[in-house]
C-alpha cells in the first residue's frame, strides 16, 4: 500500500511530499491520476518500489494524508497539515483593508 507523509528536510523552508509506492500500484491507472495535479522533484528506486518526492497544493497533501497515511508517520503529518491550515485561516485576504481586518 502507498505511504504518504511531509518532508521538511528535502527542500529547507519548503513541505515536500514524499510518497513510497510499490511497484504494483504504478500500473493501476486510478493511482496513475494523482501525477496530474502534483510536480514531482525527484524520483528515489528500491527494490519493492519507488519513493516520489513531489510538490503539491495543500488540498492534495490533506487528500493523499487520509487515502495513504504512512505507519508511523500518520499524526505528525496530520499536524504539520492542521498547523498549516491554521496559519493560511489567519492571514488577512487581499481584498480586505487593514482597518477593517484589524478591528
């Protein structure tokens, strides 16, 4: 089964998704649709499958988190994900002015 977490080392300063596929799943074409929607950085070979490190939106990070959770990685990517959505909620949409967003 895929295993999806967060990788902050990859890229300093930037969230990298790692996802570790064995080779059965990279023929299933319903899997095979994810590429579309990420950029991968790199591609690392092993024996019983491959890991793709990749860039994504937050939205498709929240997806692959709940479809592919990783063993023993599952709640530290669920909080760095939960962290996130936290800080973009608080920041100040462009449309709004200062005075407004501030009172």
């Amino acid at each position: 089964m895929p295993e999806f977490l967060i990788n902050l080392s990859e890229i300093p300063g930037f969230p990298v998704g790692r996802l570790f596929v064995p080779y059965s799943f990279t023929t299933n074409p319903t899997f095979l649709l994810w590429y579309k929607s990420v950029r991968i950085h790199r591609e690392t070979f092993y024996v019983t499958g491959k890991v793709i490190w990749f860039i994504a939106s937050y939205t498709e990070y929240c997806r692959l988190a709940s479809r592919y959770p990783h063993h023993r990685h599952a709640a530290y990517t669920r909080y760095l994900l939960n962290s996130a959505s936290t800080f973009f909620k608080g920041l100040k949409p462009p449309y709004l002015p200062d005075y407004e967003y501030l009172d």
